[in-house]
C-alpha cells in the first residue's frame, strides 16, 4: 500500500497561501498607485529608471501571484480526486506537489517584501 498524508494540514496551509496571495494582490494594487504617484512628480531620468524598474518587478510578481493562485486551486483539485478514492488521506505525489507550492509561495513572499521595503525607501526619497 502507498504512503499517504493527512489533509489537514495540506488545506489549512493551501487556505493560508490563498488568504496570502490576496492580501499581497491588494498591496500590490497599492503599491502601483504609489508608483504612480511618484511618477507624476518626477520627471528625472534616474528617477524614471527607477519607476521602469519597479513597474517591471510588479508585473513579474502579479504573474507570478497568478500563476501561485492557479498552482493552489489545481493542487485543492487533486486533493479532491485523491479524497473519492482514500477517504481522508491524499498520496505523497499530491503532498510533494503541495510542498512545491507551498515553498514557492514563501519564496514569493520573501522577494516580495524586500521589493515592497525597497520601493517604500525609494518612494520616501522621491516624494
């Protein structure tokens, strides 16, 4: 018999993703609205590199906010199939994409947030 995992643990960790890709969505949302900002007050080619530079990182992370949300519905997906077979349990390759996942979305945050720290430093600056 295969090994299996519970599904606790895999949902809540896939709902605390999910509720973490909206609050960065939102704060992303801000963040370009202060970018934005800046950039209708300053005109300086150093300066508008540095918006270029910035608009870029936020679609990069808006992407890839996207493609996280898609990766954590279709692994909830999964887990549904596995769960008509097992009852409670799911299988490893399900729990090993989960943690695939899961990894990127902490990775993803981490980036993000020293991105954000940087942009508020250089908005500080500009504004």
């Amino acid at each position: 018999m295969k090994n299996q995992i519970n599904i606790k643990h895999i949902k809540n960790l896939n709902n605390d993703v999910l509720r973490g890709i909206a609050f960065y969505t939102q704060e992303l949302a801000i963040l370009q609205e202060r970018l934005q900002e800046v950039a209708g007050d300053n005109t300086a080619r150093e300066v508008q590199e540095q918006i270029e530079h910035f608009q870029n990182q936020f679609i990069i992370h808006e992407k890839c906010l996207t493609e996280l949300k898609q990766d954590v519905h279709r692994n909830d997906l999964d887990i549904k199939a596995d769960l008509l077979l097992s009852g409670t349990m799911v299988s490893e390759s399900i729990a090993a994409e989960h943690s695939r996942v899961h990894e990127r979305y902490l990775n993803e945050e981490k980036i993000f947030n020293d991105l954000r720290h940087e942009f508020n430093r250089f908005s500080a600056e500009c504004l």
